[in-house]
C-alpha cells in the first residue's frame, strides 16, 4: 500500500534524481535528465516492470509505470526483501547510501533534501514508510 510518507518520500527522491514529469523545467533548452527520459524518476538500475536498459539504467513504459516502480522499490527495502540488506529497521541515511552509493558527498545533499522537502529526519525508521 502507498502511504501518505512513502509518497512524500518517493516524491523528494524523484525530484533529486532530476525527473521533472511536467517537463517545465526543459522548456528553457535544458537537456532532459536520464530520469525524464527513461520515464524513470528514481534512476533505477534494474526493475521487474523494466521495459529495457537505456543510459545504464532502467526505461519504463511511462512516467506512472516507471513512478511505481519506484514506490515498489522502496516498499521492498523498507520490507527486508531486497539484496540490500535493509529492513524496517533500517534509516532514512541507511536507504539512501544504499540506493545512491558510497560518495559521502552525494549521500549528504541527497539526505538533506529529503529532510528539507518531507520534514523527515535521517535517523527515520523505514517501517514508518509504510505503515499508517
């Protein structure tokens, strides 16, 4: 099931992977984000609804496919059933040095735009995801 703070989570992990759904913000002459292209606003790798690999990383169907997508990885993270290691126990901090790496630098400015856009803090249980 979707929560309210899962969609806020997925929302702000979206928005820094560069996906911008309305496409506005490429209306200046920018080049579209790999996100906006693949019609993949978490920069997945790999997915079950993956239609194929374009740029490294998974291209969806549409942006609402490639949108749950997303939502469905977290859901699993937040649930222990992914390779990663993470579980409800896990944090905030935890999920997103495993879902953007070990650069510190990267894992710092995404945690702190997460905090800034859901008000959640990086010590946050992943079961808070997904439970009322």
């Amino acid at each position: 099931m979707i929560t309210p703070k899962l969609e806020l989570l997925t929302k702000a992990m979206a928005e820094f992977e560069g996906w911008d759904p309305s496409g506005q913000k490429f209306n200046t002459g920018e080049k579209p984000s790999v996100a906006y292209r693949n019609h993949n606003p978490g920069n997945l790798r790999s997915s079950i609804f993956e239609m194929g690999k374009r740029d490294g990383f998974a291209f969806f169907l549409s942006d609402f496919v490639g949108y749950f997508a997303l939502q469905y990885d977290i859901m699993q993270k937040c649930r222990g059933k992914t390779i990663t290691r993470l579980n409800g126990e896990s944090t905030l901090h935890d999920l997103v040095r495993v879902y953007s790496g070990e650069n510190l630098e990267v894992v710092e400015n995404y945690v702190s735009h997460i905090e800034k856009r859901t008000g959640f803090s990086r010590t946050t249980k992943l079961e808070t995801f997904i439970t009322e």
